[in-house]
C-alpha cells in the first residue's frame, strides 16, 4: 500500500493538498481518483462502480456533506454569531460595516463607514478587527485609535468589502474539529514567532516574515511601532508575534486537548449543529479572559484545511475523513 508521503512526494508547493488526501484516501478504500486538469489537482472526480462526483481546488468546498446554505452562514461572521447566540452558545460579539458605496440600498442603516467609527468609539477606541467574510487571518487584528482605524479601513478597502468590529479578548486557543456527533481531532493553536539568528533585529526578521505572507495573500504582522523591535535577537530565541494564531499566519498547531474537555466538546458540537453543519472546524477560546470555565466561540470554518494532520503523522485521521465524505456522498457503503 502507497502511504501518504508517497501521494504528497513529488508534487509542486501550489498542488492542493485536498488532491493529495483525497487520491490516498481513494487508494485506501478502493475508490478511483481522476485528475481531469493535466495533472494540477485543481479539478477531480472520485468515482465507484456505481457513481462518480467532482471536487474543486480553490474556494470550492471539500466537504460536500455541507450543505451550500449551512457553509456560506458559517462563512459570515455575523450571521454566525446570531444563529451561535440563538442557540445559546457564547461568542466574542461585535458589528458589521460595509467599506464600500456600492449596494447601499440593499441594506439596512447603521452600518456605514461613519457607524464603525461610532462603534469603534463604544468599545474605548480599541477592538479586534477583521473582514467580515475573510479567513485565514488575513487582516485579523486588533487596532487602537482612531487614526489606526481609519488607515485599517483604507487599506482593507481594497481587499474586502465588510469588516466585523468585536471587543479584544484573550484566552487559550482550539480548534475542534467536528463530525456529526463526533469529535475528530483536537488542537491547541499557538502564536506565530520569529527565531533569531544572533545578527537581525526583529524588526528585520519581521520583514522577511512578513514578505513571505504577502507572497500568500496575506496582510502582515500588525506588530505596533516599539522601538524594542530594534533588539539583535540571540540565535535561536523566539519573539513571540501578539495577535492572530492562525496555522496560514505562521501560527503553531499542536494536537492537544482543551480544558475542561467535555465541556469546549459539547459546545463546539453545538455549534457545527446549530450552523447545520456535519464537518466543522470550530475555532473558541477557552479560560476566556483568565476565567478557567469561561469559553467563546471566535469563529466556526466550513471549509477547513487539515494539513495539520499530515504534518503530525495522522494519515489516519485523514482517512477518517474522507471516508466520512465519500459515505456521505454514496461512494461508500451502498
Ligand atoms: N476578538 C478577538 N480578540 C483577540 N483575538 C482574536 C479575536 N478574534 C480573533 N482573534 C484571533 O485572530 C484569529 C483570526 O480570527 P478569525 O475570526 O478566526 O478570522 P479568520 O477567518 O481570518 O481565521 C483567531 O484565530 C484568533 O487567534
Ligand atoms: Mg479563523
């Protein structure tokens, strides 16, 4: 039997790693993998005896056990938390804003360049800010005063067209990855870090960080002006980068068990089912400002990538996976 490394080996950076879990899955349960794109990975079908159905790189869903209306309620933070809030189950709040003119009148008032500001105002002029539909960290951040504000709101113009406002909290990070009523895997995320080479500064390291993010789409570090960035950081020790923990910004991903288990367990469930959602990758903070039993849910992901588990030896879980899908869509078990 090819193992996962066999399926990975060989392909270029930009290959899709859904492409590679899912021809090693394919091999694993006796499925047949297609690529119809020259070999890219970007298009794919799986197919049994019986039936064949197409995945997508890109923004297509890997899941297609989710359904279309479930996944894009989960990709708006807002909507969201409204249906989270109904359900019973905590989150970190907030507003939403429009950056642009452009529709207008399809929505209602209060929700305009002027109102964030106001908003801004409301929480102490100091708030995590982050587009509304966005992901992978990218201009997650927290911002204080205005004028920082009003530079955010420019430059993330450009990019996106809404931004959610929400008060800065803290607390100890988890994604939970849900199946059903199952939960798959656990993992405790960690801050991004530069590791210092004994002879550039951090502000130097943070630049070569940075540039490689924007190489992947991604806004930078927001790291505010200090002058201890100028420090000659010893080789081998760590600056930790405040913020976004996302695996995309450079984050670490460790699999690891919340605190209290059962309880961050039932409430991601909770939420994958309130969404309507049958995978579901759910993103809380727990010992939510030092409070030990306090928990929020930061956001819930629909389409969320599992390079984790490659990158920790579980092919198992993958497998888990995408047997799950290929049974939910009836290449399996018919
Ligand atoms: N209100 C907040 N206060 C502090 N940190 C936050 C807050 N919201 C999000 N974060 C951090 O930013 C990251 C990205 O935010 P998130 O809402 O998950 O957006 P994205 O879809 O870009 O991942 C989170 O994983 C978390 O580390
Ligand atoms: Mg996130």
């Amino acid at each position: 039997m090819r193992s996962l490394g066999d399926f990975r080996s060989g392909r270029p950076g930009s290959y899709p790693d859904q492409a590679v879990y899912a021809e090693y899955a394919c091999a694993e349960l006796g499925l047949a993998f297609a690529d119809i794109d020259g070999g890219t990975g970007l298009v794919f079908s799986v197919a049994s005896t019986t039936k064949s159905i197409h995945f997508g790189a890109g923004r297509c869903s890997w899941y297609p056990q989710n359904n279309a209306t479930a996944s894009t309620l989960a990709s708006d933070k807002y909507f969201t938390n409204k249906i989270l809030e109904r359900a019973g189950v905590p989150t970190l709040g907030g507003e939403y804003f429009f950056l642009h003119q452009r529709h207008r009148a399809h929505r209602p008032s209060g929700h305009e360049r002027e109102n964030a500001l106001e908003y801004f105002r409301k929480l102490g002029v100091s708030a995590f800010v982050k587009p509304l539909l966005g992901s992978r960290g990218d201009f997650a951040q927290a911002l204080h005063g205005e004028a920082a504000l009003i530079r955010y709101l420019d430059e993330v113009a450009r990019y996106y067209d809404s931004i959610l406002i929400q008060p800065v909290v803290s607390g100890i990070e988890h994604r939970i990855f849900v199946l059903d009523d199952e939960v798959a895997y656990s993992a405790r995320k960690y801050p991004p870090f530069v590791l210092g080479d004994g002879g550039r500064t951090i502000r130097d390291l943070l630049a070569a960080h940075n540039e490689a993010l924007r190489s992947h789409g991604l806004s930078p570090a927001a790291v505010d002006g200090d002058a201890s960035l100028d420090i000659v950081l010893p080789s081998g020790a760590r600056w930790e980068i405040p913020g976004r923990m996302n695996l995309s910004a450079g984050g670490t991903m460790v699999l690891e068990t919340p605190r209290p288990e059962l309880a961050a367990y039932a409430l991601a469930k909770r939420a994958a089912k309130a969404l309507g959602l049958r995978v579901a990758a759910v993103d809380m903070f727990t010992e939510l400002t030092g409070d030990p039993h306090a928990m929020a849910i930061i956001e819930v992901n629909s389409n969320p990538s599992i390079r984790l588990l490659e990158q920790s030896g579980r092919d198992d879980l993958i497998l888990k996976i995408w047997r799950h899908t290929f049974s939910a869509m009836g290449l399996l078990g018919v």
